[in-house]
C-alpha cells in the first residue's frame, strides 16, 4: 500500500486498531511504506486530533485501542475532505459557537465544542488555521443583544417555562410588558428571534432577542404550540415578518440585477423565470411588508413591482420620499469654515 495517501492512511490505522487486539509498528510500516517516524507522526494525529485512545501496550510491544471513555465516551474518524455545503455548515457552527459567551446559555460545553469543530476543519491535508485563512463569513447588519437575556430565554425554552418579557417593538416604537410562553428560538440573517404565545395579544408572535430590554422567568408552565401551527401562523410569509395572512408579490428585474436575483434564495416557496427580453420575475408569499420593501429597496430603479397594488404603492412612497429628503439635503446651507471653526 506505498502512495497511499494520508487521510485514507489515517482512517485505516484506526480501523485496523479496531478489529485486532494489538498492532505492532513493523507491521504498519511494512503496509503502508512508512518509516517509524512517520507512523508516530500519524499516531500522535490520531490521538491529538480525534480523541482516538491509542495506548502502546509494553506487553505485548504493539499498540492497541483503549476503551471509549478514555476519549471523552466515543471517537469517530470523520471524512477528510468536506464537500463546499458541509464546509459552510462547519464554519457556521463554529461561527455562532464563538459568538456565545463560554458562560452563557451553553456554558462550559461551548469550548470543547470549538476545539473539537477546530480539529474537524484541520482533519485534512490544511491545517485548520489554513481553512480559516481562505474561508471566511462576515455577518452584516447583526444586532447586539445581551447576553443574560438569551440566556433566560433559552433556559425558559428547554425548560418549558413562561417569561416575561419589556419588550420595544421598533416599527411602533412602543414599549410593552408581555408575558410569552416561548416555542423556538431561529436565527435568521445573523439575528436571533424567539417564536412565542403572547399572552397579552392571544396569538403567536416573533419577538427579535436583541428588543428584549429585560426578562425573567416565571415557574408556570408554558403553553405548548403545534409545530405545524408555529409553521402556518410564522413560517409562511416572507422572512421573519411573516404571518398566517399571506399575499403574493410579483417583481420584475432588470436584466442586469436578473444576473445575481436569479440565484438569490428570498423564500422557500418562491417561484422564477426569466422573460423573452431577459428581464427576471420573481414571484413570493410575504405577509407584513417592512422586510420585504427593503429588499426591494436595494435594488433600486432596477425592480419593478408589479403585484399587488398596496405593495407597490408603499413602494413608491417610499421612493418619493426618498426622493424628498435628498431634495431637502441640496437646500441645507453648507457650514462656512467660520461657522466650524466657532463650533456653530
């Protein structure tokens, strides 16, 4: 087996380490062509990396694989190489994991979980910091939220407990006082949001973690909501703005932005085509409009909303505005150096 590359090596060291009682050093340097530095090479990767228990036995002169528990209570040696999905999903959890406190919700379970995801993306021929070198993932537009209060949140969550909640609901700048009986907690573009009773309103609600301004948790059970209502009621319109009253819109993109739109995923329910001319229309359920109308705001004089009527009047006003302020702006008096220099 000369040539026989190294993370099929690795994977076969271990598997034969688990059908025999001891393997002696000779006889995996003559199967695989190695020298013995090589080998220790290898046996300190398998210890290090994967928590595999590999002892060496004076006894018998060989090495042999010690019980389970030596590693933690299991080992498992994963494939080397990652497909691109896998990598993504890898990184993601690595990602969320080192943007929880160590002392936080998950407490200390936090980081043997990036150790261990570390070695995971260092398992094939790059290192992992050479993974992290060329693969990386910028959050935008992720808001701070306090840390105590996810962590209230995701204990009232496990534990079926009730919360209460002061809550800012920013599209009415209004503060309330709700009890909340919570039901999941999603991350949805680099934000955390709890799906829940309202108690005060009677229906399902998503509340954003980062409007929490302080919670407690009460020692009254919470309510329990059927998966498949959470689903109907706050999974069905359009991103985390959604309800059980859906509508559909139906854009049109220039064929310009039709180059990147036509590979964007806006919603799971959405459906595409590109016209004659190579402008592309893009059909979605949304229920409430904020989200959806900055997404389409984005994308400027190159999207057309064609359906329904409210949404593209909405639209429009919101253009007009716009249009307003920046008119406004051209009228304000630049400061004179005189004027700054006086802090006026």
């Amino acid at each position: 087996m000369a040539g026989i590359n190294r993370t099929d090596r690795l994977r076969q060291i271990q598997d034969l380490l688990s059908t025999k009682r001891v393997m002696f050093r000779s006889d995996f340097m003559e199967r695989f062509g190695i020298s013995r530095a090589t080998l220790g090479r290898d046996i300190q990767a398998l210890r290090d990396r994967f928590q595999v228990p590999i002892d060496f036995d004076p006894e018998y002169g060989g090495y042999r694989l010690g019980a389970p528990e030596e590693a933690g209570g299991q080992f498992e040696l994963p494939h080397m190489w990652f497909s691109a999905e896998e990598i993504h999903a890898l990184l993601t959890m690595q990602h969320l994991l080192s943007n929880l406190d160590s002392g936080g919700l998950l407490g200390g379970q936090i980081k043997p979980l990036l150790s261990r995801l570390t070695k995971l993306l260092g398992a094939g021929d790059n290192p992992s910091a050479e993974v992290a070198r060329r693969i990386r993932i910028e959050t935008v537009a992720a808001r701070s939220y306090r840390l105590e209060h996810f962590q209230a949140v995701g204990s009232a969550l496990l534990r079926r407990r009730r919360l209460v909640i002061g809550y800012h609901a920013r599209g009415k700048n209004e503060h309330s006082r709700r009890e909340v009986s919570p039901q999941r907690l999603v991350h949805y573009r680099d934000n955390w949001y709890l799906d829940g009773w309202c108690h005060l309103r009677n229906e399902l609600r998503a509340f954003a973690v980062d409007a929490i301004r302080d919670v407690r948790v009460l020692d009254r059970p919470a309510v329990d909501i059927d998966d498949a209502d959470l689903d109907r009621e706050l999974g069905s319109g359009y991103g985390i703005f959604s309800g059980a009253s859906v509508r559909w819109a139906s854009l049109v993109f220039s064929s310009e932005r039709a180059r990147w739109v036509a590979n964007e995923r806006w919603h799971p329910a959405q459906h595409g085509r590109f016209l004659d001319d190579g402008r592309y229309e893009l059909t979605l359920p949304y229920s409430r409009e904020p989200e959806l109308i900055m997404d389409i705001l984005r994308h400027g004089r190159h999207v057309t909303v064609l359906a329904p009527e409210s949404l593209r009047a909405a639209v429009r006003q919101e253009h007009l505005d716009a249009a307003r302020n920046l008119g406004a702006c051209s009228e304000i008096e630049p400061a004179t150096s005189q004027n700054a220099d006086q802090g006026q």
